[in-house]
C-alpha cells in the first residue's frame, strides 16, 4: 500500500458489472480533477484469444486446466509488480487487450490480440485497475497487500452463469452448450481465485435479480437494471466510513437489510458508488505527501 501512490482495484469476473464502478471513479477523478493511470486487467492476460484456445484445447485433452480465471493464463507476477512499483515511485507498464472491432481500429490491431508493453502516464495520481484479479493472493504472489481501497462486483451466481452464456452466444457465436461447458471448465479456478478475493475487499458491490432465475441454463435474456437490486456491504468499516442514515435519505427506494450493508434500487448503483466512494478518493489525496 501507499499514501503517495494509491491503488484502486476493482475485482470481479467478466460481465460482473465492473465496468459500471469503473465509470463511477473517472466520474469522482473529473469532479477532483484526478488523473488516473486505467489498467486492465484483461491486459494481464497471458496469451491471447488464438493462442489461449489452442493451449486450452490442448489441456483439456492432457487432463490439465488452463482458464482465464487460474494462474496458468494470467501473469499475476507482472500484476503484483505493477501494483508495488506503482506504489513506490508511480511508475509501472501496461498494456492492452483488444476485444473488438472498435478497439481494434483504435489500436491498429486484431480483436483478441495484445498491445505491446508501454510504461504509464507520468505524474498520475493514482492507479485504477479494473479485472479479475485485483485482489488475488496465491502462495507465489499477494496482490491484495499493494491495493489501498479493493472494490469487489458481483452478481449472485446464477446471474453470473446467464450472463455468460448469454454473451458468449450473443458475441462469440456459442451454443448454450459451448458456454455452459465453459462454465464447468472454469469452476475450480473460480472457486481458487475468483471468489476468495470477495472476503477481502473494502466493498462489496452485488447485482441480484428480482425475477426467477432459478435456473439459469434455461433462461433467454440477461435481467434487466429494473428487475435488479445492488447489495452493498461495507466490509472494512475503518476504511469506509458510512453515514447510513443519510444514504437513506439520498437514494430513494433503498433499505438496511444488516448493519453493514445497504440494498439500493439498480438504477440507483452508480450514484452510490459515487456517494460511498467519493469520501475515501478525497481522503487519499488530502493524504498524499
């Protein structure tokens, strides 16, 4: 950790809704007119989309695994480097991982390809990384230990399974078998390196629907923002501080459900996220030098 050089990581797996708490800090960095040095966690990955099929595949038939979610597809070592480097001199390298056709003019390369290594922006003022690992800790590495404020985002997991075979069907041209095999294929490194890291964050921010998804194989869509509720659990009270009462006040349609933790309409998430997170950013900076 560093009061010079803060990290903030956003963890959670794909289609989680992290990119949402992504779009609530760059909206607090404007308002404090911060500059950010943005990391990918994707960017991490360690080969790219042609690449990482083929070993996969080869794997798989070898009785062995190889996800996205697990070391073996990751560079969680250059992670946790990044992460300490950033914290002693605000420095680091990134790179980034083109997901799609617009990425891929931008950047002058194919969809599913990876950029080459260029060092960060000099003179930010804090690091935002938003991924899967932001919080990982193995017994070769502890990426949590250089994180000044870790955001978890998760949907409960039956949403987590519709929106994968959703998306994958919808953007990869998979059946909903396809996707669901890759469910399966993903379940012990989820179970090893995805979710641990929820037990150690700051906030906890969690999608849950408001409609039957008792079985997510067989559902056809994704459920709305209005059939949705955000549960929000503040897991590090000494970090984030929290008047209750006054966030009650300020988002209609949200409740206590534990002394801890706030439940706000959907609509309403990202103007929590605000009004949660903002307080601790301006703490950070207040604390600087």
């Amino acid at each position: 950790m560093s009061r010079n050089h803060p990290v903030v990581a956003v963890t959670g797996s794909s289609g989680a809704g992290t990119s949402n708490v992504k779009r609530a800090f760059e909206h607090i960095f404007r308002i404090e007119r911060l500059r950010a040095a943005v990391v990918e966690g994707d960017s991490y990955h360690r080969y790219d989309r042609e690449t990482m099929d083929k070993k996969a595949r080869r794997a798989k038939f070898q009785g062995k695994r190889l996800t996205h979610f697990g070391p073996e597809g990751n560079l969680f070592e250059e992670l946790e480097k990044l992460f300490r480097l950033y914290g002693e001199n605000g420095r680091g390298r990134r790179r980034h991982y083109i997901h799609n056709e617009e990425e891929a003019a931008e950047h002058g390369q194919s969809p599913g390809t990876l950029t080459a290594w260029e060092s960060l922006p000099e003179d930010t003022d804090l690091l935002l990384y938003e991924g899967l690992h932001g919080g990982v800790v193995t017994d070769k590495v502890d990426v949590r230990k250089h994180v000044d404020l870790l955001i978890g985002v998760a949907p409960i997991i039956n949403l987590e399974w519709i929106q994968k075979i959703c998306r994958d069907q919808a953007g990869r041209g998979y059946s909903a078998d396809d996707a669901t095999q890759m469910i399966l294929s993903r379940m012990y490194d989820y179970v090893h390196y995805i979710l641990p890291q929820f037990s150690l964050t700051d906030i906890n921010f969690q999608r849950l629907p408001t409609i039957d998804t008792s079985n997510p194989f067989a559902m056809e869509s994704i459920p709305t923002d209005e059939q949705s509720l955000w549960i929000i659990h503040i897991r590090n009270p000494r970090r984030i501080g929290v008047d209750y009462e006054q966030l009650l006040k300020m988002i209609e349609g949200s409740f206590m459900s534990a002394a801890d933790t706030i439940v706000v309409p959907a609509a309403k998430k990202t103007y929590a996220m605000q009004l949660i997170t903002s307080p601790v950013i301006h703490q950070m900076m207040a604390e600087r030098y």
